[in-house]
C-alpha cells in the first residue's frame, strides 16, 4: 500500500529559474491511498503534475529529484525517506515517459535482465525472466537488438519489459504508450490485463485513456498540482464526452472519431515525389526501400505504420539528417541534394531533448529563426501556450511542454517542409488541438508538413493524406478528406484493439 500524507513538492529555482510552479509539475497538499492490488489512473492536462506524482511514488523524490518537499509517503507504512532507492525498487518496478533515460545497456537482452542481475536473482531465473517476458510483450523479434538501433515505439517496449522483468508488486508507468502503434497498444493492454488479475499495484500516468477502458478501477484527476477529483471508475466512465472534453482528457473510446471534423486546407496539384530510396544503418539491414511515392505539397500528410516500420528514418532521410540516403527528392521544379534539404527541412524529433539548446524558452525561439524577432517569439510562445514560461529553462518543462516548445521552434524557422516526429506524444486534448491547429496553419500558409504519427484523432483533425509505411515500404497511400478514407484510416488503428479485446 502507497500512502501519501499531506504531500508538498516544488522543483529548485535553479531549474525553473522564473518560476516553478508556473513551468509544471509543483504538487500542493496531495494526500490520497493507493491500495494494494488497485490499477489507479493519472489524468489531467499537461504540466499539472503527473510525473512528480509518479516520482514520489518510485522513491525518485526525495532520492533523486531536489526540491522543496513537505508531507510524507508510506510504502507499506515505512516512509520513502527510511528506505533507499534499492529497496523501494524491490518493490516499485517504472517506466519513465522518456524510456531512453532508464537504460544501462547497450543491447536489448541484457536490458532487459538488467533489474532482476541488479536484485541478485539466480542467472537460470533471470534467463527465465527474460524468456517470459518477452513472450509476454511479444518482444521475441526486438531480442539480442542493439538499443541504438531501435525505433522509439521499440525503446518503450524494452522499457516496459525491464520493469515486468524485475516482478515488482507495484508498477508505475508514465505515459508508457506515448511512442507505442496499434499492436503493442494491443500487447501492452493484455499484459496490464494479466498483472492486474496476478493481483499487481499499477499506476499509470496516461492521455491516451482508449486502451485503459475495462482495465482501471480508480482515476485521480489532477489539476495545477492539486487532486480536483477522485473518481471509481464507474463515476469516472459515467462522466459525458463534453465534461471530459472541458477537463481536457482524450476520448474513451475511438469509434466516435469518425466524426471529428477536421479543418479545411488550401489543396493544389503540386506534389513531392520521392523515387528510388534506399537505406540501412551501419552493420544493419535495409532499413528503407521505397520504388516511388509522393505526397501533396502545401498540405499536411501522415506517415503512419507499426513500430519499426522506417516512419522515422524515412522522415530523417528525407530532411537530410541521414548521409548515406540514396534516392531523389523532388517538387514539381528541382532536384535537392541532402544539403539543400538540411536548409529547407525543419524536423521536430521523437526525442525533443535532443534539440533544446538554449537557456530560456524565447531564446529558443529566436535561435530558430532567421532574422531575430522578439515580437514575433511572443506571439508563437502565446499561441502554444507558453508564454509565461519565456524566461524559463526549456529543460525544466514537463514533456507534454517541451513538445510544444520544439513544435513552436519549427514555426518560427518559416521553413517549407516541416516534419513533426510523434508531436503529440506526452500531449492532453487541449494541447493536442492546438498542435493540429499550427500544422493546419502551416499548410494552409503553402508550406508542407509531414507527420509521423499513431495518434488518430490529430491526423483526421489536421491531415488530408496518408502515407502507410510498413517493413520500408510504402504499403498504400491514399486521401482521407472522404468519408472512406477515414474509415480506411481508423480501421489501421482499431483493429488491432478489437481482435486483443476478444481474447481476454
């Protein structure tokens, strides 16, 4: 049992050096019980607290994390101050929202018999361990991999398994399906099934709530670091699509998405056509090998598929990031090299850590753009909603506003190709509309952008075209500004469910 008694929290001002509290995270007076055997929801906008929440029940604060900390948590009624970090992990198995951040390995086996090496388990056993898990999450094809070499989706699924491989009693997991396509949704639904039936304490901070429907017993809501609701999960579905829409939480269910209407955008017969592609990482297999495809120009496409497809390195490559890319990249005039394409791409990355530099949120701004323009940052911070965080370190945000904060660099660059790498992970309803709302933007200024992406409900509410990439390959490409096409669409990501959901 997880007790927290009047808990306080709030991040140093040497990381937040504006303000604290306004960057996100802070918790104020969170006093609430976890019992044993309980599956408990974290929901709420981003920034409100849900990952310090996570962090105090994983011991990270006050192990890991500084801050001002009042209150105290129980494991099992013994204060997370009185235990270390080794003990507390006997017990509390995470998954962080950044699965690259909890690696010690350099392989994929080894990662995941790293917890259960680490508790001093038996070598037969951890081999046991490994062997179950994997059939568990159906992580057989990822073994023996090079982590480096592993897609995002990928990352988090090993993520995953190094926690179920340590066989901890509680499990806490921050957005673990932000990276995740539709079959490992699938597969890591079943396996929440099957812990929650072995009796396991599960935690987990969430947007997407689709995949978590029949699983949840409990849902804490939580609003500017402060539980503003404790819900069963009876009260919690009982609750109308319109009182979740306001509390900013993403649907229930995705069959209704049918009828999300999406924003018109500026249509014209140009094209970009990509022929002849082929690519593979060092000492690795073909990773791309694409004949010839093309997408419209001044619009906005998807680039959807599973994980391990190629939907990242295809966006890499096309941008320029890639040196050994072979292929042609076309519009209706000119040819571009890879160097002309570094200068006319702007690429948001799975990963943002890797591409703030700076050491407030307006001078990332202006650093992106080419001539300075204090105004202009102003406005693109507003339009984010990030404003009052300008004078704040971009690295002191929570993930769902560092996301922002790299989409709102991509703006301000003016570039005319602009690929977006899961910009909605880590992202709330409100936050998610308002990045669907600058890609339509962007598009419907003439300029292109290119999404990579499992989120359905924001390609249907800013994309009018779809790219399918499957083992390197463009599998099918078609229109969804018709009814057919969206249904073609939103069957790629149901079905999956639907056929998981009819075996458990």
């Amino acid at each position: 049992m997880i007790e927290c008694q009047d808990v306080s929290f709030s991040y140093p001002a040497s990381i937040l050096p504006d303000s604290e509290r306004r960057a996100g995270g802070a918790l104020k007076h969170i006093s609430c019980t976890i019992e044993d055997g309980s599956f408990v929801l974290l929901c709420g906008t981003s920034g409100c607290g849900k990952t310090t929440m996570t962090r105090l029940f994983n011991g990270l604060i006050p192990h890991y994390h500084e801050g001002t900390y009042t209150g105290s948590v129980y494991l099992d009624g013994k204060d997370t101050r009185d235990l270390s970090l080794f003990d507390i992990s006997l017990k509390v198995g995470s998954v962080f929202q950044n699965p690259r951040s909890q690696f010690f390995n350099v392989d994929t086996t080894s990662e995941l018999a790293f917890g259960p090496e680490n508790h001093g388990i038996a070598e037969d056993l951890v081999r046991d361990r490994v062997k179950h898990v994997a059939a568990q999450l159906k992580l057989e094809p990822l073994l023996d991999r090079s982590i480096f070499s592993l897609s995002g989706g990928e990352k988090q699924k090993i993520a995953c398994g190094s926690a179920a491989a340590i066989d901890p009693d509680i499990y806490v997991l921050d957005e673990p399906s932000s990276n995740l396509d539709a079959y490992a949704i699938a597969d890591f639904r079943q396996l929440l099934f099957t812990l929650k039936s072995q009796g396991k304490t599960i935690i987990i901070s969430e947007h997407r709530l689709y995949y978590l429907s029949g699983l949840f017993d409990r849902v804490l809501y939580l609003k500017d670091g402060e539980i503003e609701g404790d819900y069963t999960a009876e009260e919690f579905c009982g609750l109308s699509a319109r009182q979740r829409d306001d509390m900013g939480l993403r649907p229930l269910d995705l069959a209704g998405l049918s009828e999300v209407e999406g924003t018109p955008q500026r249509m014209n017969e140009a094209v970009w056509t990509i022929k002849n592609v082929s690519f593979a990482y060092k000492h690795e297999p073909e990773t791309l090998h694409i004949t010839e495809t093309s997408f419209p120009s001044g619009s906005a496409t998807a680039i959807i598929g599973h994980n391990g497809a190629g939907k990242s390195t295809f966006a890499r490559c096309l941008c320029g990031l890639e040196k050994h890319f072979k292929g042609t990249v076309q519009d209706q005039s000119k040819n571009y090299s890879r160097k002309e394409r570094l200068k006319l791409c702007y690429m948001v990355m799975q990963d943002v850590n890797h591409q703030l530099f700076t050491e407030s949120l307006l001078d990332e701004i202006l650093l992106s753009m080419r001539t300075e323009n204090k105004q202009r940052a102003r406005e693109i911070l507003k339009k984010m909603d990030l404003l009052s965080f300008e004078d704040c370190h971009p690295m002191g945000l929570s993930g769902g506003q560092k996301q922002r904060m790299a989409v709102a660099s991509a703006i301000a660059s003016e570039r005319p190709l602009i690929l977006f790498d899961e910009p909605t992970s880590g992202l709330d309803l409100f936050h998610m509309r308002q990045v669907a709302n600058v890609v339509n933007q962007v598009a419907n200024a003439g300029r292109t952008a290119l999404v990579v992406t499992h989120d359905p409900e924001f390609i249907l509410r800013c994309c009018n075209y779809v790219l399918h990439l499957e083992n390197g390959q463009i599998q099918e490409s078609y229109s969804i500004e018709d009814r057919n096409g969206r249904k073609r669409l939103l069957k790629f990501f149901l079905s999956d469910m639907k056929k998981e959901v009819s075996t458990e």
